[in-house]
C-alpha cells in the first residue's frame, strides 16, 4: 500500500528535525562539560537484587499528615490512632497526564519544586535545569532528577528517528540527547534488559510546540532541562484478546459493555510485569524518586492498554516498591484526541489519583 504524500512530508520534516538536532548537540554539550550525554549503562534484571526495604527512604503521603511531607519524613506530624498512637502512611502517589514525556518531566519538576521543604529534606528542589550542582545528594543519597522511562524499540537505538517515525522514543530522540546514549552495541536489548542515561539533555520543544529550539528562546545551554532515562522495551505485536469488562466497569444501561483487551499467553504478561520490575529497580538503584512512566508496549507495538495498565498496577503495589520508595510517579499518556477506550482513557480510570505502596507506621 502506498504511503499517503502528507504521511511522506511529516517524515520528511521530521527527519530534518532529526538531522537538525544531532547538528547542534556538539555545542550544546561542549557548554556543559560536566554533563556526559554519551553514557550509559546496561542493566539486567537477573543482576539487580530485589530492593532492600532498609534502604527505602520512605516518602510519607499527604493524606498521612498535615501539613503534608515533600521528602522522606523523621518529623513529629502525624495522626493518631487508637490509644492515641502516632500514625503514618507511606507510599508513592501516581498521576495520569495526557502529556509528552518530556513534558511532564519539566512540569513535575516545576509543581514539585514548589512544595515546602522539611528542613532534614535536601532533596526537595527538583529542578532539571544544567547547573554545576551534583545530581546526587552526598547526604542522602537522593537522585534530583526527574527519571523518564523510554519506551524503546529493543532492535534499533532511537527507533525510526531518523527517518521521521512517530512514536515516544522518536519524541524523545528529537527533542534532546538521548541517541547519544543508545549505542549501537547494546542492541537487540535482551528481553529483560534496561539502558539507563543520566544525563538527558532537553534542546526542543514538543512536536505539538513546533519542535522549537530552546536556544532561540532567552535559554542558555546552563538553563536547559536535564532528566535521565530508562530505556526499556515492551512486548512487540503480542497476541491480543478482547474480553469483557468486569460487572460495574463501564457499560451502563443502554450500552455495550466495554470490551478490555488482554494478553492472550501468560508469558507475554509476565515478561511485560518484569520490564516494569526493571525499570523501577533500576530509578531506584540511581536513587529517583520522581518518574515519569509510561503505556509500555501500547503504541506501535500493539500491546494490550487495559493489561498493562493493571500489570503497572499489580506490579506498584507488591511488597518490594510499599513503603514510599518514590514520591511521585506520572504517566505521561499522550492521546490527542482522548477517545474512550483509549491508552488515556484506560490509564485514568486504572492508575489516576491512587496512592500505592502504601505502609501505615504505628509509633
């Protein structure tokens, strides 16, 4: 089938967008020498331990206390319970926003950034931008960056983002520099293999923007955003079955019931719920406690959006991420036109507004 001409020019425009930024990076980078864009490591999931319960910094929920907690919480607020203990819940809010992902990076760090900070809490100022500060609190050990998962293709480094492909890896490929990490010898990805970058550099705007430079806004390269990546790929082309929504789970007198579409084979489920492992592990290992997530395997892959949705689900509330090991974590859901049914739409109603991991502490 011949490919439609404004399909042709969309790639082609995007390919001079891609052209275009592997053309400025080099300068870009060389005014941020404390940056290192071409490095990455390869984790898999075989040599990453189960997260040790320790070491978690226990992020207290707001609905635990008042006035709400911005980082892991020694303080003296809390609710009583029965016989007048102290009582705490830690745990990890979720959000879902019909955003780019870099998007919603730079927008959890700036609302992030302006809640109170507890005076032990260092961590709290979640900017991305570039500045020579390190990454890394010597303190605590708390990563400041906003950690963003890639929904990568495990054959090809940025997918088709040369050539003007249009899917999340190519959004984030054209808009800063991730292709610089991705080297080639790390692929195919092994199944159950992640590449983690620190240091993502954030040159554009969104498509839906216009694809600006931010150079050619009052941006300095000291000012651009910075995040880091885990790139991770989902399930390609896995057998799909629609089934029938649960009792009270849409359909409504007068309308079909909502048909869910779910993994076909248990194998292609459980391979998906470890990537999620995966990345999880991995933004915890780098000390994040802010991520952005995504509908892994649900575009152009073809997964199952009502599966994974409740695999991200199942996989959050295990006993290995309780007890606040994030503060926050987003998907970013971009649907255009937020059809229902669509990856939105399933990831609002299954993920929007929970808290999950949730530890009550009685003191």
């Amino acid at each position: 089938m011949p490919i439609p001409p404004h399909v042709q020019a969309r790639r082609a425009a995007l390919s001079q967008i891609a052209k275009e930024t592997k053309a400025v990076l080099p300068d870009i980078l060389q005014q941020l020498p404390h940056l290192q864009a071409a490095q990455s490591e390869v984790y898999h999931l075989n040599d990453l331990p189960e997260l040790e319960p320790s070491a978690c910094p226990r992020f207290e929920l707001a609905s635990s206390s008042s006035p709400p907690q911005s980082g892991p919480s020694n303080s003296t607020n809390g609710r009583r319970g029965a016989g007048g203990q102290q009582q705490r819940t830690y745990g990890t809010v979720v959000k879902v926003l019909n955003e780019d992902s870099l998007d919603a990076a730079i927008m959890m760090a700036e609302s992030l950034a302006q809640q109170p900070a507890t005076p032990t809490t260092t961590t709290t100022a979640t900017t991305t931008a570039t500045t020579g500060e390190a990454t890394v609190d010597a303190e605590d050990g708390r990563n400041r960056r906003v950690a963003v998962l890639n929904l990568a293709s495990e054959r090809t480094p940025g997918g088709g983002w040369l050539s003007g492909a249009v899917a999340q890896e190519e959004a984030l490929c054209y808009r800063s520099s991730l292709s610089l990490s991705l080297h080639r010898a790390y692929y195919p990805l092994a199944p159950r293999s992640a590449v983690y970058t620190r240091d993502v550099v954030v040159v554009r705007s969104s498509m839906g923007s216009g694809h600006r430079l931010l150079l050619q806004t009052p941006l300095t390269p000291q000012q651009l955003p910075v995040v880091s990546v885990v790139s991770v790929a989902g399930v390609r082309k896995p057998e799909v079955d629609e089934v029938a929504a649960a009792t009270g789970d849409g359909g409504g007198r007068g309308q079909r019931p909502r048909a869910e579409r779910m993994f076909r084979y248990a194998a292609d489920r459980d391979l998906t719920r470890d990537k999620m492992r995966l990345a999880l592990r991995v933004a915890a290992a780098e000390g994040h406690e802010l991520l952005v997530l995504g509908a892994l395997g649900c575009g152009a892959f073809g997964g199952p959006p009502d599966d994974v949705a409740r695999c991200w689900l199942d996989v959050l509330e295990e006993p290995e991420f309780a007890g606040g090991w994030f503060r926050e974590v987003w998907f970013a859901v971009l649907d255009k036109d937020k059809h229902p049914g669509g990856n939105f739409d399933v990831f609002e109603r299954v993920l929007g507004g929970r808290e999950v991991g949730k530890v009550v502490v009685k003191e």
